[in-house]
C-alpha cells in the first residue's frame, strides 16, 4: 500500500515540477527581455544631456513624471492631466472597428485566393499593387472619401489589418502539405470535406497569425489614422504634443502606444492556443 501511495504521488509532484520549470522559463525570458530596454535608459540617462538639448530628449525622469500625469493626472490640471483614458477610450474603439473590418475581408478573400486558382488569378496582382502603397499615401484619399474625423480613421485601420491578415491567410492555404488533402481523397472524402475538413484546419495557425499580425498594424495605423482632424486619441494627442513641442508627452504616446500593442496581443495569442489549440507565438 506504501508503494502504492508513493506511486500515486508521482504524478502530481511530476506536475508541479513541470509548473516550477515553465515559472522558471518565463522569468528567464522576461529577465533577457529587460536587458535591452536597461542598457538603452541608462544611456539615455547618462549620453542623453552631453548629446542633446533637454527640448530634443527630455530626460528618463521629466518623461516619467509627464506619463504620471498623462495618466493619472495631478493637482496643477495642465492641459495633459489625466487625459490619458479618454484618449484611449477613442483610439480603442478605431482600432477594433478598422482590426474588424480588415479581417473580416482579409479571411475571406484570403481563403478565396488561396484555394482557387481562378480567383487567385484575377484579385491577387491588384492585391500585390495596392500592398505596395504606403500608408501615408491613402491619408488624402481617405479625408477627400470619408472628410476629416473618425470614419476616415477607420478606414485606414481596416486598410492596415487587411493586407497581413489576407496575405497571411493565402500563405496558410498554400503551404498545406498536398499530400493531407490527397489522403482524405483516397479514403472517401468528398472535395469539398477535404477542403473544410483538413485544409482549413492545416491552415488556421498562418491565419490565427496574421490575425495578430493585422492586430499590430492596426495600432501603427491608428496614429496615421488620428492625423485626420479626430478630437481625441493617442495619434491625437500626438500630433498636438508635436505642435506644442512638447517632447516629453511625445516620448510618453510612444511608449504607451508600444506597450499597448503587446498588451492587446498577449490576450489574443492567450485566446488562440486555447480555443485552437495550437502555438502562434
């Protein structure tokens, strides 16, 4: 009964100890990952005044002290206390609007693309034509469609989530191994079960990471975004720091803005491995 017991509690010691190991890895990773960010603050800290103006590189604690107030806000209620969820709030709601609309025609026509010849064909070099445009260049088409404001940052959100959530999709389709589809063939399937059945499932982590992908790009063209006349938001507040050279604010929006796009993408990466169960970091 002794061995018995004994045999019985390997498992969860095994368990806790594979628990330790993951705990351990992560802390490692996050370790190495400081490294990087440590080396470049204290050379900002120390190269920063013998290089540069304070007006060109505020120094580490001015910067500091701007995000507390950006954040939370302070007694004095400059012009920049405690806007910062406001911002965020507006800047938010066009990234997911543009992230939904982008993928919501990225998938698609990326399903399309890659499982049809013919479509491929016909949609596919204007595709390749219109990726190549920098962004920058849709900003007067999009304020002469859609007027100055939030419809017109919409639309370039969508248009920054549309290209890698399409492209990624189509890359997934086609580099399924044939050899899947031609086995389920042989067995019985019908075409169109090979197609739902084991090409889409053999596709879906290229498509789960270009959704993360598009997820990114949306927040770079949210500031572009925010450049058409839009009240409130982060690329708002940005282009007003600008104007007031207030380089400390514009250092804070770009670190928050930089944070907030690995926030939003642990969740979704999080979301994805348990409800596919598959590994798209």
């Amino acid at each position: 009964m002794a061995t018995g017991s004994a045999a019985m509690s390997l498992p969860a010691g095994g368990s806790a100890t594979r628990r330790e190991g993951r705990f351990g890895e992560t802390g490692g990773r996050v370790a190495l990952g400081l490294v990087l960010p440590l080396v470049v603050l204290t050379a900002w800290q120390l190269l920063g005044p013998v290089l540069f103006t304070e007006y060109q590189l505020p120094p580490p604690a001015k910067v500091l002290q701007s995000a507390w107030v950006y954040v939370v806000g302070d007694a004095a209620g400059g012009q920049y206390s405690g806007t910062f969820v406001t911002d965020l709030t507006a800047s938010l709601q066009r990234v997911l609007s543009g992230f939904a609309v982008g993928s919501l025609v990225g998938v698609p026509l990326g399903l399309a693309i890659g499982f049809s010849r013919r479509v491929a064909q016909v949609v596919e070099p204007s595709i390749s034509v219109l990726r190549s445009i920098p962004g920058i260049a849709w900003l007067p088409l999009a304020i002469i469609w859609f007027g100055f404001g939030h419809t017109s940052s919409v639309f370039l959100v969508a248009l920054g989530s549309f290209f890698p959530v399409c492209i990624s999709t189509i890359q997934g389709v086609r580099f399924i191994d044939p050899n899947l589809v031609l086995a389920s063939l042989t067995l019985g399937a019908s075409r169109r079960q090979a197609v739902t059945s084991v090409a889409l499932p053999a596709a879906i982590p290229s498509v789960l990471n270009g959704l993360r992908l598009g997820l990114a790009y949306s927040w770079i063209y949210m500031i572009l975004g925010e450049f058409t006349g839009v009240n409130k938001g982060l690329g708002a507040a940005l282009m007003h720091a600008r104007d007031t050279m207030r380089t400390d604010i514009v250092i804070t929006l770009m670190i928050i803005i930089g944070l907030l796009g690995v926030i939003t993408d642990w969740p979704v990466q999080r979301l994805f491995q348990r409800v596919f169960r598959t590994d798209v970091r």
